[in-house]
C-alpha cells in the first residue's frame, strides 16, 4: 500500500481564552468553567484538510444557566459556527448542550449543513491505496439526544438522527461507479434510538483519572422517514489512570465497538482510521458492517506547557462479527501536546500514526484523542 498522509493543519485565533473550539467539534464547558451567567465570546478559524483545502469561518459561542441552576453549576452551550473552503464547500452547525432542572436533564446535539467530499477504497478488508477516491455530497444533520440523570453520574435516555444525504458528484471511472454499493444515490437516514452513559471523569478535554462508559442503539426505519431499514449499535469505553511518582502521568485505554444490521448504505457503515481511533489510517480506509478497536495511550509531561503521548491501537471490520479478530490491523506512533488553556486542560494536539503496509497520517488539532 502507497504511503497515505492525512494532514489537518488547525490555526485558531481567540477573542476569548475562555473557549476553544476544533472544527466539528465544539467541546461543552466543564465543570469547573467560571462565567457569569450568560457569557458571549467568539473568534475565528481557519485549517486545512486534503478534503478542503485551506477552509476559512468563524465561531461564536453562548454560554448561560437557566432559571434555577446554582452558579456554580455546568453551564449550558448554544454554538455557531461556519466555514468555508478552497474547494468551494460549506459546512455550517450549530452544536449544543443544555443542562436543566439542577442538571438532572442534559439535553445536546447538533444542527447543520455540509456541503463536503470524502474519501472511498471501497468495503471489506481487500481496498487498496491506489484505488482511492473522492465523492462530494451535501447533506443538513439533525442530532438530538435527551438523556435523564437516573442515578449519581449516570444519564439515560433517547436520540434522534437525521441526515439527508445528496450524493452530488463521483469519480466516472472510480468504484462506486462501477460496484454501485447500497446508497450510491443517496437518500435519507432518520431513527430514532437509546442511549445509557457514566461518566466520572475528572476533565471533559484532558483527562487525568476517571471512566466514561456509554451504550447506545439507532434504529433507522421507514415508519421514522428513513429511506433505509438498518439498526446500528455503540459501545464506548474509556478509562484513565494517573501514573508516576508525582501523578502528572496518564495512562489512557479506550475500546470501541460498532455494529449494524440490515440495509446498511455504505457511508453508514463503520469506518477504520481518522484522527481519533486507528490514528495512521485514512478514514474510512476500511469500512464494513461490524467495527471494534482498541488503544492506549501514555501522555506525560514534558516542560513548561509541553507534553508527549505515545500511542498504539489495534481494530479491524468485517461484514460478519466473527471476521474481525481474523483481520486484525495495527497502528503505533506518537506526538507533542501544548497547553492552550490551562483552566480548562485543552491541549494543541500533534500525532503522527504509523499504520501497516505503509500506511501513515499525521493529525494537528484541539483536544485529546478521546
């Protein structure tokens, strides 16, 4: 396999140090944020990805408590962010989180519209580097979780997601062209399903000690307006440990599992590699049905606002469960971390992922890996 670097370069400019943002990703304020109870901030953003080319938006953020919630509660979030790119793409959303009723409601999700492309080698274990290629689409998302705190530290509760998924462009001569897999037109996800997650996590972005754990299901139906009948079910579970004699190392460990029934299309199917599990694979590199991975990660300090992690992952897909451990890959590497903001634990995060058959990414960005 031909060597495959996967470079995001993220440049961001704060009006506010109070918040920090990744594109996709607007972390909620943790715990211990200290605002007053409606904080307005913003600032903007520019990066790169090999999708888009240079990208250049904006981000702005509110934070506030309802009626009822103690000042030194979790403060709700209502995010807007845009951007756009060198290769003519949009992507616009609007991530939140809201904390009600002495928190005991945690209402979160994401509205927005992408107009994006993404890399495609095919489905299964056998894709090859050289038959890679590019398919464009536009799509408004709509994700919607409402979960109730039943217990100390543990939330359940429903999800709704919806994708309307317009496959505008693809290559002539690529695979989907020729294999035409399910959902090669597009169409519409729409389901509804359930979640249940723990969560005792010292910091939501640079995690010293603690467990998340969480389990959920999606069911995808026609009777929900979807244009295809498939189940997709999640499991998450990370655990860090502080180590060393002065507890300023962590050892982090993280499984993850994804499986799907039915008539999955092929951009709902689980993907292998990215910036956050399997780093030093492409995205979607491998895809198939059923996906599980692993890896740890050891992060430790360095100097001043210097840090180093080194990493090592394992997963693999496969159309049934029981083809995954026969077609096992691995992944191994390391990187640097630079505090941004020390209240919050937010890092600069820089890895480079070394995969098998030469397989290889290299990741700039905002925030742990998980």
């Amino acid at each position: 396999m031909t060597c495959k670097l996967y470079t995001t370069l993220l440049f961001i400019f704060l009006f506010s140090l109070e918040s920090q943002a990744n594109i996709g990703l607007i972390p909620p304020p943790s715990d211990t944020t200290k605002i007053d109870r409606n904080s307005v901030s913003g600032f903007p953003i520019a990066y790169f990805t090999p999708e888009t080319d240079w990208a250049f938006g904006a981000v702005g953020v509110y934070a506030f408590r309802l009626k009822g919630m103690k000042d030194d509660s979790r403060p709700s979030q209502i995010s807007l962010a845009g951007a756009y790119t060198l290769n003519n793409q949009i992507l616009f959303y609007v991530p939140f989180q809201i904390f009600w009723k002495n928190a005991r409601w945690n209402w979160y999700g994401e509205i927005g519209y992408y107009r994006y492309n993404y890399f495609y080698y095919g489905i299964g274990n056998d894709t090859r580097a050289e038959d890679e290629e590019v398919y464009d689409v536009n799509y408004p998302r709509l994700k919607l979780n409402a979960l109730y705190r039943v217990y100390p530290k543990i939330y359940a509760g429903i999800k709704y997601w919806y994708d309307g998924y317009d496959i505008v462009k693809i290559e002539d001569d690529g695979l989907l062209a020729e294999t035409r897999p399910l959902g090669v037109e597009g169409g519409r996800i729409s389901g509804f399903g359930g979640a249940v997650n723990y969560d005792d996590r010292d910091n939501l972005f640079s995690t010293a000690t603690g467990t998340f754990a969480e389990v959920g299901f999606l069911l995808s139906r026609a009777a929900t307006g979807s244009n295809y009948d498939f189940s997709k079910y999640t499991a998450d579970y990370r655990r860090f440990i502080s180590i060393g004699a002065d507890k300023k190392s962590v050892l982090a460990l993280n499984a993850y599992a994804e499986f799907s029934t039915g008539d999955v299309p092929f951009y709902q199917l689980a993907f292998l590699g990215g910036s956050r599990r399997m780093r030093g694979y492409v995205d979607g590199q491998y895809r198939d049905r059923h996906y599980a991975a692993t890896q740890a990660e050891y992060r430790f300090p360095i100097f001043w606002r210097f840090g180093g992690v080194v990493f090592a992952s394992t997963g693999g897909v496969g159309s049934e469960v029981s083809d995954i451990p026969g077609n096992l890959r691995f992944a191994a590497g390391g990187g640097l971390r630079l505090l941004l903001n020390e209240q919050e634990g937010i890092n600069i995060r820089a890895d480079y992922g070394i995969g098998e058959e030469g397989s290889t990414g290299f990741y700039l960005t905002i925030g742990e890996a998980f």
